[in-house]
C-alpha cells in the first residue's frame, strides 16, 4: 500500500482566495478513485494555512494546520513534512486544479522505473512542458526550471529527503524552486516530468491581490547589479526587492548562475557523468566560482546581504 501525503500552502485573505482552495481540494479527491481503506493508495491532506484570522471550513477528510511561525514557503514545508508520514509527498500551491489520473500517471512511471523519486506534473498551458509532452514519451528526464520541474505541483518520495535532507528555509518563496531543482542536480537525483500527469495551474491568483509594485527597486546603489548581469537584461531583478535578494542568495549558496548553465550543458551532453561525486563537485561553490573567474564570466561585483535583506 502507498500513501500519498499532500500538503497545500494556502493564504486565505478572502473568499475568492477560499473558494480556490476548495477547488484545488475538490479536484484533488476526484482525480482518482481513492481507495482510502484496503486498497493500493492512501490520502492524507493537509492545509498550510499562513492566515491566522482565517476562519474558513473545509472538507472533514483535510486536516489544516495554522504554525505559529513567520510564513516561508520552504520552512512551511518542512513543518507539512513533520506533520504527514506518506511515502511521498506532493507539494503543492493553492492555485491549482488536479487533473483526472495525474497520481496514477506517476505511479505507472515509479512502478516501470523503482530508482526514480522525484516527479513533476505538467500544465500543458505552459510552451515549454508542451514541447515535452509533444515527443510522446512517458516522461523526460532533466532540472530545467518550467521545462521540466514547476514549484507549484511536485511530488518527491519521501526517502529522498534522508540524502539531501530538510528544505533550506533561507529561500522563503522566490528562488526556492531553483534552489530545490539545484539540490537534486547537485546529489545527482533525476528530477521526472511525467507527462501523462497533469494539472492545471491558475498562476499566482493570491501574488497579485498582494501586488508586488511596492516592493520594486528604488535605492539600485545598495542592491547593485554587475555590468555582466544588466547586459543580459537581468534588471528585472529591480522590479521586486524580494526576487534581488533570494537572487542574491541563490548566487552566494551555488555560484554564478551563467557557469551552472554551461556545467548544465556539459552534463546534459554527457549524461553518463551524472554522477554523485561528479556532480557536487562542479556544482560546489568554490569550483564555480574558480571556472567562472578562468571562463570570464565572473561577477565583478559581488553583493554581500546583510542580516536585514
């Protein structure tokens, strides 16, 4: 018997926000025939509700857990992690619609293939999983982010969790998806698109009540960007304080994000060195950072953050 454990963020500032969420429960309960007693799959949910004033009801099979602690997308949930005890878990926004088969889907890939542990669905609105599930195949292998991997929707065995252990709750929302695709390539763990799993996401309906123009970028002397970074049109980071700094701690945990990309290619060109000891030695900080400098692509201006960023 399997069980899934599903753990759902959600910020219930209104009822539109609440009546998403049943939507996103509702289709979950009848994607699949739930065989909830004596059967191959069990179901636990759980909602992660970062509202402490939301007073909202839902279904009696979805247990909602309030934490008491500051809301970070990551630290929310490893605290879901503590809470469930499926054999995986899927880790999920509130703003999608699961699809008919999308856990069965999965399944029929982890059963073909035992070594595989970690899963995405696809949303076949987005161009570049459409691309992918136009070559027909059951499922694609890679870490690239929106191709292959999307944070709103993933779904890892739990035992992957014993070799990479807990999320890095310093990524509190933008750049956690990148850290956690980083994280697997650097232990060398396939991350699986599995195309005949689908959701729908609704994309970033809770985002843009809050807005985000308040938070754009005005004093650009205390959060600088390289010439190397501004010439390949990276001044979005401007746009949103937030994005700068999980930017910026992304780049000081893994390395210059260009000379990934090139190890990336290096990889995918030869794959047969997607190996443990291969991989954390070219995705470890200092040997980046050494290859950027011999490249000529180092970041000349490197922004140390501060306790308050």
């Amino acid at each position: 018997m399997t069980k899934l454990s599903v753990i759902i963020l959600s910020y219930a500032i209104d009822e539109e926000v609440y009546r998403m969420n049943c939507r996103a429960i509702e289709s979950l309960f009848s994607s699949e025939n739930w065989r909830l007693e004596n059967g191959d799959w069990t179901l636990e949910v759980l909602l992660m509700e970062s509202n402490r004033e939301a007073k909202y009801a839902y279904d009696s099979r979805v247990r909602v857990l309030v934490p008491e602690e500051k809301f970070g997308f990551h630290r929310f949930f490893n605290i879901g992690l503590e809470q469930t005890s499926g054999d995986f878990v899927a880790f999920c926004n509130n703003d999608i619609v699961f699809l008919p088969g999308w856990w069965s889907a999965i399944m029929k890939v982890k059963k073909e293939h035992p070594r595989f542990m970690c899963f995405s669905p696809v949303d076949s609105s987005y161009p570049m999983m459409a691309e992918e599930i136009a070559t027909g195949k059951e499922y694609t292998i890679g870490w690239e982010n929106k191709r292959h991997f999307a944070a709103w929707c993933f779904v890892w065995e739990r035992k992957v969790f014993k070799t990479i252990g807990l999320f890095d709750e310093t990524f509190d929302f933008y750049s956690a998806d990148d850290d956690e695709l980083q994280t697997l390539h650097y232990y060398a763990i396939p991350n699986v698109l599995a195309t005949g799993s689908e959701v729908k996401h609704l994309s970033q309906v809770v985002t843009k009540k809050v807005g985000i123009n308040k938070y754009a970028v005005t004093d650009k002397e205390r959060y600088p960007l390289s010439e190397y970074e501004i010439k390949r049109g990276w001044t979005w980071l401007w746009d949103d304080v937030r994005f700068y700094v999980a930017y910026q701690r992304e780049k000081a945990k893994w390395g210059n994000h260009w000379m990934r990309k090139r190890v990336d290619n290096f990889l995918l060109r030869h794959s047969w060195l997607n190996i443990t000891p291969v991989t954390k030695f070219l995705y470890n900080r200092r040997v980046n950072l050494f290859l950027a400098k011999i490249t000529g692509i180092s970041d000349p201006n490197p922004v140390i953050l501060t306790k308050n960023d």
